[in-house]
C-alpha cells in the first residue's frame, strides 16, 4: 500500500489544481467609468461574476477591510476619505483585482477611461467640474499645447491612438466668471507589440500537466513490474521450498 501512495498524491494534485483553475476571479466596475472623481460626486461600485450554485453573497473590501456585504456598491457625495483601493468577492470566487478609487478636491478633473492605451484605440477625454456645474469655452490642453477648444464642454475625441498622443494633458474652461484648470493626466500609449497574442495559450503552458500524467504512468508501470516480479519470486520460493515431516513424542 505503501507504494501506491506517491500516485495517490500526485492524482489529488491534479484534482485541486483543476478546481482552483475552475474558480473565476470576480471584476469591480465603476459607473460612471471613472477612477478619479471630485468631492461630492456620486459612483457605484459593481462586482461583476458568476455566483456558485447556492451562494449568491457578496464581500467589498476597502483598503482590505470588509465595508458592505450588498450586491453593489454606492458611494453618494464622495469625499476624500472614500479614496482607496477596493475589491469585490462573489460567494466562492477569488478575490478582484484592486481597483483604485481617486477623490480629488477642485474645479475640474480630466476624466480619461484608463491611463495606459494601445496603439489603435480610441480615446474620448471629457473636461468634468464639481457639482456638474456649467462650463464655457473648454480648452484641451497636450503637453502645454492647445489641442481643441469648444465654446461649450464638448468631449476630446482621438479615434485611433498613436505614439503621438503620448503626453501630458489637461482641461481649461470658465465657470461663471472663473477661469479654473484641471490636474494634468499622463496618457501612455503603447505599441501593439506590447500586447499578448491572441488565440490559445502556447504549447509551453501545457507542460507541467503532460509532466504530471507521465510521472503518474511511470509510477503505474512501475508498480505492476513491482507486483510481477514479487509474484514470480513468491512462486518460485514455494517450489523450491522443501516440507519435512518430525513425529512428535
């Protein structure tokens, strides 16, 4: 029995390593898509997954404390004290990745879906002011340099990036009488190289579970060798094995 341990373990292996593969990883999404805000705005944070048979709970951690167990997460008038990294469970799944929430106190921010951009995408920059309050003659700004202005708070449309539209940028416009600025955002676009090759995973990925099953053939084969040869031993030592009989007193 004691040989039939090594396959045993090694068969349990396999076992855990496919569930824990089975497991989905849950996403935190914002509405609106924005991870910088400004004080006294609104967002809701959903946790997007599936939920296990049984098990529709929900855990959001902020700063790796356990904040709310409802479905989705609203945050209403936001300030400073809301900013943080927060992650999202659903029943059984692992744990998101951190989605970092930005508060920040001013006039205007430059909204931008994410920071990092690949070659070819779009991106649409909007000019956002506290209170949602009225903007005229919106300017945007790259490296310092007008890009486009509108009399009225109309978006920065780029229909497909390149390394150009790397840089530094921000908005200018007038609230009521007040000429205000937003922080600038640096904008990274990367080149498509940089990006993973779609399609299925490389051989290399299937490596250590080929590894696995010819380990565990081995160990197979090598205890039904081990059997035989006992059994063939066993045999030929009752043959020659000679039986004397001693009459007792």
């Amino acid at each position: 029995m004691r040989q039939l341990l090594p396959s045993t373990a090694l068969l349990l292996l396999v076992s855990a390593g496919t569930q824990a593969a089975n497991l989905t990883k849950a996403v935190v999404v914002l509405e609106p898509p924005y991870n910088r805000i400004l004080t006294l705005d609104n967002v809701t944070l959903k946790c997007q997954g599936t939920y296990p048979l049984g098990d529709n709970s929900t855990q959001w951690l902020h700063n790796g404390t356990l904040i709310s167990n409802q479905a989705s997460y609203f945050i209403k008038a936001a300030s400073v004290e809301n900013s943080g990294e927060y992650r999202c469970r659903k029943g059984l799944s692992e744990l998101s990745d951190p989605v970092q929430l930005e508060v920040h106190m001013g006039w205007l921010l430059l909204w931008a879906p994410r920071q990092v951009f690949q070659e070819g995408e779009p991106i649409r920059l909007r000019c956002h002011s506290w209170k949602n309050k009225p903007v005229r003659n919106v300017q945007y700004f790259q490296n310092g340099k007008s890009k486009k202005f509108s009399y009225g708070n109309s978006d920065f449309h780029i229909p497909a990036a390149t390394s150009k539209h790397s840089g530094s940028y921000f908005c200018r416009g007038l609230i009521g009488k007040k000429n205000e600025s937003s922080e600038p955002v640096d904008i990274i676009i990367q080149g498509k190289s940089c990006t993973a090759p779609e399609g299925p995973a490389p051989p290399g990925h299937q490596i250590p579970f080929s590894l696995v099953m010819v380990l565990l053939f081995a160990v197979d084969t090598g205890l039904y060798f081990a059997v035989q040869r006992d059994l063939h031993k066993s045999m030929r030592d009752w043959k020659n094995s000679k039986v004397s009989w001693k009459q007792g007193p």
